[in-house]
C-alpha cells in the first residue's frame, strides 16, 4: 500500500511502499530486494530517509538491557529518546549526546550522528557508541564497533542509513544527580561580541546561541547565549530533587498556517520581542532539562507554522580560521534578501574529523527559510560561500544541495562511497538523497 | 507478594500493550506466545521500563493436547488471565480451503475455550481469578467479508457469558472485551475509521480499568456499543443485501 511520506519540514513529500517489523529475522523476511531506506520518526529535514519504499523502524524499539550501575544500555533502533529518558532519567543518567528534539529515534541518533549542546566538550552521538548491529546491503547482521569492522561502524555513523539498517546500538549514558539544569543566559550585542563569549565560556558543557539574522548595522548578529551545566543535589529547591522525565505537551499547532504569516516583518517583530525578553545581560536560572533542551517540542507540529508548502532547513559550519569572515558574509546576503530565518541558532563546535560526520571545529549556523520563490536559487548561492570558505552542509538537514557541493565539501566522501559500495554492493539501500548526491553508482 | 498476569498470544500489539499497563500496576508477568524468541526482546524491554518479573512460555493455542501441561508447568500461577489470541485469517480462502477455516476456527473459539476452561476449574478451586477474553465486535452479526472469524468470535462471546455465570458463585470474575477497529498489525493493511480506531494503549487502558471494577461486558472504543446497537437493528431482510 502507496502511502504519503514527507520528513519534518514537509518538504519534499513522496509516495512510498512502507515496510514495518518487530522482530530482527521478520525485517530481512521482508526485503525483497527492492531498493529501500531505514525511516525513523521523520524528524530530519530533507530527503535522507525518502525512497520509493522505506523500512519504518517505529515498531523495533525494545530495550534489551540497562546497565544501572554502568550506565550502559542496549536498544533497538526505533526507540524515541523521549521514551528512553523516561526509562533513564529516574535512575540518574541522561543522554550523552542529545539534538534540540527528542523526538528522534536512536537509529537516526546514528545515521545522522546528532550533536547537541555540548559538541565542545564531549563530541557527537557516535563518541560514546559501544558497538551496534547492522543489517548490512549484503544481509547479513554484522556487530560493529570503534574496534571490530570499524569501516563499517564509521560509515555508518552520519552515513545516513546508506550502509544499511541500525538494528540495536549500546552506548555510555550520562551521570546526573537532578534533572535540572543551571542554566545561564548572557547577551551579545552583536555578532563580534557572540563569539568572544563562546570562547570565553568554553568551560561550560552546554551553549548555544539564538542569533537574529535580520538585525543590521551596530547590532549585526545580536545573540542571547544560553549556557548550562547538570545541577547537582545541593544546587537545586527540595521540592526539585527526586529526578523526573517530564513529556509535558503544552500545546500543538492544530493546522498548516497559511504561507503569508511568516514574512520579514513578523520575524524581525519576533525577534525584537525575544531579545528584549532578556531584560539584564546576564541572567542565571535552574530550569528542567525538558526545557532547556527540548524547548519547541513543547509545541507539537510546530512545523505547521510554516503552511503546506512547508521549509527548508539550512546548517552549515566553517572552520573555526573562517567563521567570523564566513559568518559575516553570510548574514549580509540573508539580510539584503530579507529572507527571515525563525530559528536561527549558532553554536561553536570542538574538534572533529571523522569520516562522513558533519561537525568539525569551528561555528555551526542553523537557520529555517519557509519555503518560496527564489529560496532554492539562493541557498545555492551560500552553498557556494559555504564550500569557498572550507565548510560544510549538515546532510540531516539537507533537500536541495547540488552534488559537486557535497562532493567538494565533504574531504572522505569518495572513501565513504568506497566502504558503503564494499557492504552494499547491489544497492539495497538507495534514498533520494543518495541519488541526489550520487553516493551509489 | 505481587500479583501476576497470564497474557496468552503475547506477541500480538495488544498484548504488548496489555504488560505495559499490568506491568506499570506492580503485576508480575507471564508472556505465552507460540515462538518465544519472539518474547525475549520483550521480556527485557518490560522488566527494564516496568520494574516487574516477566516470564516467557511456550504456548501454543493450536496444540489443545499441550494446554493441561503448559498451564500445570507455568512459573506463577496467575490472579488474572487474558486471553489476547486470535486470527483474522482469510475469509475468501477459507470458504474453499478448509485447514485456513479451520485454523480461524480453532484459534479463535476451540482453543480459547480449551485453555479457558483448564484455567476456570483451578481459580474455581482456589475461589479467585480474574478471566478476561479478548472477544470482537464481529462476533455481534455475522458478515460476508468475515464470517469465520465472526462466528468463532461469537461463540467465544457467549462462552464467556456462560463461564462468568458459572464462576459467579464462587468470587471468579469473567470480563469479555469487544474491541472494534485497534490499531495492530492484524490490520495493518486495512483502512479504518479514525473515530472508531482505538490505539492498543486505549484498549489496555480500558481492559485494565474495566479489571479493577469488575465489570462484566465492555466494547473499547466504547462508541462501538451504539455502532453494534445499530446493526443488530437492521433487518435481516435488508442486512442481506448490504455488501458488508
């Protein structure tokens, strides 16, 4: 049965055959040797998980052992971190590596290797894997790690499901003492000053800044950094103590927006509204990690706001040597375009060099364009800038980019190619993305 | 000493479902299904998230020799036993082919009744128990698209009825579900009503509650009690005709 399938920012939207299993022997049963692609939740933005058939992974999500003591635990890949945090978080640990939704499985956790917050300090998801099973193109199930069949381990970490499919991954946890997070907010009158800020508080495990895109002249890139650390027992209120998994939805977008409600002019009203929220300088607060981590899953479907036709998300990072030049030319041509990003957020990552994952040392920019006339040409345009200044586009995030970008972009792509040809060579696992980017021949 | 569920067909969604809630109310668990290795993924997963005991057995509903042995040899005996199995099957094969009517027959009504019954005479001895079977809203009024299953489903409704009135006296209860459309892979590939769907998680939500108070019939989605009133109404002259 043909079903309606589309990724996050409803962009594009394809018909699919849908495979689902529960059981590891059922799962090969049912490819029959069709090109098909591992589909999680659909929280990636682009076409990764998009083919003409695709394995929905949802039903696959048991946990099959917790380590309490270790802090060690096994799952198979189409658990949701939010149930995983309801399971940890009450036994003092948390996710070690945590994007800014936690509504993402654990196999897409690998096969984009998310980052989050505290990339500086401890590295992206693929960092703190222990080893994991995959359901390689050739068939067979093969246990993989940093050690044992390590080409196959890296080019599945970000390899985005090209491979074949995660099927149970264990990997380290995080000790906390509170749910809770200290957090701190410090603002940044424009784009020089965001980045002095992040160097100086480097020694914090989570930052990230909200930037406004739209802002010119003095205040070009005014930033509100926000900072946190795990609090311990003694920092946080009696009544906050006993550790909690919160899943709280407060409200949900209940339809498509019509596509005139974000314009320029909203946007810059938004984002007038949001800096000025942060009254001091510098402001200290003990807030949930629901919130501080998870703040727009709070609103449900918040990706109607962008209406039918839906958006495109836009990441990239440059070396750390380029950002503040890349940065700037960046914001210039978004700002002559007026072309609003809602969310924009910038965050400066640690060292990395592996072998198809995106981060790299140097500043990460994510921004969300609602989908238009004239979008597609110019973020071809700040590819270009992108690729010019040695940076590179997030692939999760990614519907558009022309191959030769990716091809420039990317230093290990034709190894990648190489090792994922070597596990898959009768193309089992095709997506549009890996047409579009021409990763299998 | 914490109490314990039987859950007979354990791998169906339900049942999955059906631990998930006993499990998060303290019951231990015994997980019967035909191929257990299906039943180890899960048997982890319920210990780690509901803090309780999860046992795993063969059981196999076809196989009505091996029921006085499966129930003398289970780790727990349990304070409540649900019977989740079942088999759509495939009406249009089995109106030539009698092994598939067969099996629609024995999985939903012979079997059922066969481990029910070895079930009911130890909680009737004990004077306790709780029985719940898992019946169908398709057991209200036979129809041309599933009449085996239907029938057997039937049968199942009115054994249950049956069993509830023998074991009242002695503090047994019998609970008999009717679920309508649920959101499982029985039915993976059919499109149902949103509004009559209910997901696996509301139907245990609604099993469970209905445990705790005892009662005697429920339809889950509860809508399905006027649905079902609605087309036990229509006359036979005119039900004939439907396309149903």
């Amino acid at each position: 049965m043909k079903k309606l399938i589309t990724n996050w920012n409803n962009y594009p939207v394809i018909e699919a055959d849908e495979i689902s299993f529960d059981y590891d022997p059922e799962l090969s049963s049912k490819l029959n040797g069709t090109s098909t692609i591992a589909h999680g939740n659909g929280r990636c933005y682009g076409d990764a998980s998009l083919s003409s058939s695709v394995i929905n992974t949802l039903r696959f999500d048991k946990i099959l052992s917790f380590d309490v003591k270790q802090g060690i635990i096994t799952c198979q890949s189409g658990i949701l971190l939010s149930d995983l945090l309801e399971v940890i978080v009450p036994q003092g640990w948390f996710l070690p590596v945590t994007p800014g939704t936690k509504f993402i499985t654990i196999g897409g956790a690998v096969a984009s290797d998310v980052h989050g917050k505290n990339h500086h300090v401890d590295g992206s998801f693929s960092r703190h894997i222990v080893s994991m099973t995959v359901l390689t193109g050739s068939g067979e199930t093969m246990v993989c790690s940093k050690l044992k069949n390590a080409h196959l381990f890296w080019a599945t970490c970000g390899g985005m499901g090209l491979t074949g499919v995660v099927l149970a991954v264990t990997f380290n946890l995080k000790k906390i003492q509170t749910s809770f997070i200290r957090q701190k907010q410090v603002k940044a009158e424009n784009l020089d000053e965001a980045m002095v800020l992040f160097a100086e508080h480097s020694d914090f495990t989570y930052s990230v800044a909200w930037i406004d895109c739209l802002k010119t002249g003095k205040q070009f890139g005014r930033s509100i950094l926000i900072l946190g650390e795990h609090a311990a027992q003694e920092e946080v209120s009696y009544k906050h103590k006993k550790l909690t998994a919160k899943d709280k939805s407060l409200f949900s977008v209940p339809f498509n927006f019509p596509s005139f409600v974000l314009n320029e002019w909203t946007v810059k009203a938004f984002n007038a509204l949001y800096y000025a929220k942060n009254h001091q300088k510098v402001m200290d607060a003990t807030v949930h990690y629901d919130g501080f981590f998870y703040p727009l899953d709070s609103i449900l479907n918040w990706n109607r706001i962008y209406g039918n036709r839906g958006f495109v998300q836009y990441q990239f990072v440059l070396p750390l040597k380029e950002s503040k030049e890349g940065l700037k030319n960046i914001l210039t041509r978004i700002n002559k375009k007026g072309m609003g990003s809602f969310l924009a957020v910038l965050k400066l990552f640690g060292e990395q060099n592996d072998l198809i994952s995106f981060p790299m040392e140097g500043y990460t920019l994510a921004l969300d364009f609602p989908m238009k006339p004239g979008l597609l040409e110019f973020l071809d345009e700040l590819d270009e800038v992108v690729a010019d200044f040695g940076g590179r586009i997030y692939l999760s995030k990614d519907a558009r980019m022309r191959s030769q970008i990716f091809w420039e972009t990317y230093p290990n792509a034709k190894t990648f190619k190489e090792i994922v040809k070597k596990y898959d060579p009768e193309n089992r696992y095709v997506s549009n993305m890996s047409k579009r980017l021409m990763l299998k021949d | 000493m914490s109490k314990n569920a039987l859950i007979l067909g354990a791998t169906s969604d339900m049942s999955l479902a059906l631990a998930r809630k006993f499990g998060s109310h303290g019951y231990s668990l015994t997980l019967a299904a035909r191929n257990v290795d299906k039943l180890t993924a899960l048997q982890s997963d319920i210990q780690i998230r509901q803090h309780v005991t999860v046992d795993i057995v063969p059981f196999d509903a076809l196989n009505i020799k091996s029921h006085q042995d499966f129930y003398k040899n289970i780790p727990t005996k349990p304070d409540v036993v649900i019977c989740v199995f079942g088999l759509l099957g495939d009406q249009l094969k089995a109106q030539s082919d009698w092994q598939s009517c067969e099996e629609i027959l024995m999985s939903n009504y012979v079997g059922a009744v066969s481990i029910l019954n070895i079930v009911a005479n130890d909680m009737e001895l004990k004077k306790q128990g709780v029985i719940v079977g898992i019946s169908s809203v398709a057991g209200e009024r036979g129809r041309q698209s599933n009449y085996f299953y239907g029938s057997a489903k039937a049968g199942f409704t009115a054994y249950l009825s049956g069993l509830r009135n023998r074991l009242f006296k002695s503090g047994v209860h019998v609970l008999t579900v009717k679920p309508g459309f649920v959101k499982t892979k029985m039915i993976e590939n059919i499109k149902t009503p949103g509004p009559l769907t209910a997901m696996p998680k509301n139907v245990a939500d609604d099993i469970y509650n209905a445990v705790v108070k005892r009662k005697n019939v429920i339809y889950t989605k509860g809508i399905w009690q006027w649905v079902m009133l609605a087309i036990k109404n229509i006359p036979e002259g005119v039900f004939k005709k439907l396309k149903l």
